[in-house]
C-alpha cells in the first residue's frame, strides 16, 4: 500500500512533467514554423533579386554572353542556389545543375558537426522553381531556374540559434521540473502532515488516551475543521469516561450503603445484639426496597437507552396537556407554599404532533423537578411561538445547576453534588425527556445559576392553529 503523501508527490510530478512536455513539444514545433516562414522569405527574395539582376544584363547586353556568370556572382549572393538559365521553350542556356551544387557544398570546408545536418536532405530534398525572365525592351526572354537544398540555406548563425533555443527548452524544462518537485514536495508535506498528526492522535484515542489533543493550527480549512472534529470527539470521550467513572462510583456508593445496613443489623441479629423483632426486620425490608428500586433504576436506563416503543403520534392541542399536568401540581404548589402561574395566551388553539402518553411523561418530569429543587419562591410555566416552533418555558427559583454540572444533566445516571445527599433521584429523568423530545423531532434546552433558579425550554414543532372539534372533545378547552 502506497502513502497519499507518495501518492500526491508521483500525481503532481507526473503532471508537471506532462505539461513541460507539452509546452517544449509546442515551443519547438512553432519555432521550426517560423524558421520554415523565415527560410522561404528569404528565398523568394533572393529569388526575386537574381531575376531582376538578369533582366537587367539582357536589357544592357542584347544577349545571354559568356560574361553572365561574372556579372551575376558580382552583383548577387547566389553560392547556396543553382542558377539556371532557360529560353522560352525551357531549353537550357547555360547554369548551375543539382549535381553541380551538391558537389561544391562537399567542397566546402565546415566544421564537422554542421556538416552532416546541411547535407542530411542533399539526395533527397531538391527543390527548384521557374520564373520568367521579362525584358523591357524585348519582352519574354526565358526563365531562370532556381534550384536549392532548403538545409544548406541555413547560415551557421542560423544553426547556432536553433541549437541554443533547444538547449534553452530542455534548460528550462529541468529548472521547471525541479520546481514542481519541490512545490510538490512542499504541497504533499503541507496536506500530509496534519493529516498524519490527527491519525496518530486518533490512535490515543483508541488507547485510552482521551487527554490527548492536536493543537496545531492548520491554514488550509479543510484540515482545520478534521483537527476541530477529532479534538471535540476527544473532548466528548473525555467527558463520557468522566461520567463513566463516576456513574461506577455513584453506583458503587448507592449499592454499597443498603448492603451496608443489611450486613451490619443481620451480624448484630446473629451476634444477639440486635432482637429478631418487627422493627429490626422492618429495617431490613426498607433497605433491601432501597437496593431493588437502585436496580429497578439501572433497568429502565437500559430500556431507555435500548427503547424500541412505538409512539403513538396524533395532532393535540398542546395547552390541555400543560394544563392536565398543571392541574395535578396545583395542590402540592399550595401546600408548599410556592407560587404557581401559567400563562398559555400565546398558544391558544396550537396544536402539536405528539404521542400523549409520552407528551404528558415529558411534562410530569420537568414539573416534578422543578418542585423538587423548589423549596420557596416561584415557579412559572408560560409558551411562545417561535420559528414554527412551540416553544414551553418552565422557570423556578431553586437551586440552580452550577457551570460544572450543567452540560451533563442530560447524561444518564448524572446527579450534581449539590443534589447527592439532599434529592432523592435516580438521574434517568432528564435522560428519558430528551430522549422522547429527540423523537418528536423537537428540543430541549436549559439556562440555569446557581442559588439562583433554572428555565427548562422545551421546543416541538408546530403543526398549526386549529379549532377542531375533534380534539376539543379530547382535551376540553378551559
């Protein structure tokens, strides 16, 4: 198995390479064009220049004379071309042949390695053309054939600058490869190496190691918000063993004291110490009702956590159930003392799509607990509308929830310290409400002080404002 930084580095390498490629392929075959475009101007000049120098000889001399070839190489640069003259029916006058021009380029003396690319096309490339020779004075006189090797027209400067430019193309191509090796070396190693980091921190995770984090900032966002995720799954595993280790404790601690009691009071009862009485077995039978209902409670967390129930939605008026529940709590906010107030203007005719046996579950919790860390003041329970939402609002003026306790009161089994000793409870109850509000496709939050009071809001989707006669006969209006 090949690494992604490996992988990465032969992917951008292998691009690079293909685009140096393709840009010196390009580069080479336009500057072999425009060589090709130069040559042939420089032909048709020169072409050009050799007739119009034998138009003028015939004007001055009547006549083609043995003093043609003098005159022309004197006037003109014509070594590189074979120049023939023609009469009007194409018969050679006099002239340089094929033959006769490739043997003076063998003649000449050029450096060794120039030689073998001027005489590379000598037998194979000969191109020659006709043009007519027009005198002013006597009209159509011939045509003068011009004959070349297209490789001997190169100058020696010419050939030095097609060499340089390919030797510049390769120079270029190398300084370019070796940029995309480095870029990709320093591309691989910037997306690699965070990643590599996160998979060794993921592996302490694995290990046990939830105090481990990668602190490491990352410029590319991607790679940032998977340092982000991992460092927030750590902190949540930090946490969860947190609570794990204390549910062992708290489970420990509430098994161990009825077990206590029990072993205690029956080796006084067989020591003789204690009598074997009603009221010494009452004792017992309290405390062993003590450890059932403990295990009664880690039953239903297992049933909670493992529940399959089937809820049985329907559309309901939501301010008869708040009023159902706040109907039962009326008589215990009196006997307390505790001041009790609803107020469901808001919501007057809304309705909700909700299991009612769930619904009511959900609302008989967050009452029961909000009498229960009550012990004076207010409670007050009011509903908003907001966001398509139905949003219920339970505020008291308990005990409060401290900052350390507060992001763990949905956990299982989790109860304050500050709760411990004095409440009794199992710590399943809000674990069970956000369970069934998470079914209903709903939300729950808290805003608590300590010493200062806690609002529980509950949010359930909206269905709409009704006044079906249907569901006023289920939940009469008041």
């Amino acid at each position: 198995m090949i690494s992604m930084r490996k992988q990465l580095f032969a992917l951008l390498l292998c691009v690079g390479t293909l685009t140096i490629l393709i840009t010196a392929l390009f580069v080479n075959a336009t500057i072999h064009t425009e060589f090709k475009n130069y040559i042939e101007d420089n032909i048709q000049k020169t072409s050009g220049i050799i007739v119009r120098q034998l138009e003028e000889i015939y004007d001055n001399e009547g006549s083609w004379n043995e003093t043609l070839e003098e005159s022309l190489l004197t006037n003109t640069q014509i070594g590189k071309f074979s120049v023939a003259i023609l009469n009007p029916d194409k018969e050679l006058i006099w002239g340089k042949t094929k033959e006769e021009l490739a043997q003076e380029i063998e003649d000449l003396e050029y450096p060794f390695f120039y030689l073998p690319q001027m005489m590379q096309f000598k037998d194979k490339i000969y191109t020659f053309q006709d043009i007519p020779i027009e005198s002013e004075q006597y009209g159509l006189v011939g045509y003068a054939r011009i004959g070349y090797f297209p490789s001997w027209l190169l100058s020696t400067s010419d050939i030095d600058f097609q060499a340089g430019i390919n030797r510049s193309i390769i120079w270029s191509g190398l300084i370019a490869l070796v940029c995309f090796a480095s870029i990709g070396a320093y591309i691989t190693r910037l997306f690699t190496k965070p990643i590599y980091a996160i998979a060794r921190t993921s592996v302490d995770l694995a290990e046990g190691k939830y105090y481990t984090r990668y602190n490491k900032h990352s410029s590319i966002k991607e790679i940032e918000n998977l340092r982000h995720s991992m460092n927030y799954l750590a902190q949540k595993l930090d946490e969860q063993d947190t609570l794990r280790r204390k549910l062992i404790s708290d489970v420990s601690h509430e098994i161990r004291t009825p077990l206590h009691i029990l072993q205690s009071n029956l080796e006084a009862m067989i020591d003789g110490i204690y009598p074997i009485d009603e009221d010494q077995m009452q004792v017992l039978y309290q405390e062993v009702v003590r450890f059932g209902s403990l295990l009664s409670n880690l039953d239903k967390l297992k049933n909670i956590e493992d529940s399959t129930t089937d809820l049985h939605k329907q559309e309901l008026y939501m301010n008869s159930c708040i009023k159902e529940v706040y109907n039962v709590f009326k008589i215990v906010a009196k006997e307390r003392h505790i001041h009790f107030k609803l107020d469901l203007k808001q919501t007057d005719h809304v309705t909700v799509y909700a299991d009612y046996n769930a619904l009511k579950q959900i609302l008989m919790n967050l009452f029961s607990n909000a009498f229960k860390f009550t012990e004076e003041g207010s409670i007050r329970v009011y509903t908003t509308i907001e966001e398509k939402m139905v949003c219920m609002y339970i505020e008291d003026t308990g005990i409060g929830i401290s900052k350390e306790d507060l992001p763990y009161i949905f956990e299982r089994m989790y109860r304050g310290d500050k709760s411990r000793e004095k409440y009794e409870g199992s710590g399943i109850g809000l674990t069970m409400v956000k369970k069934l509000i998470t079914e209903h496709q709903g939300k729950v939050e808290v805003l608590s002080e300590e010493d200062k009071g806690t609002t529980m809001i509950i949010k359930l989707p909206l269905i709409h404002h009704t006044k079906s006669k249907t569901l006023k006969s289920l939940f009469p209006k008041e």
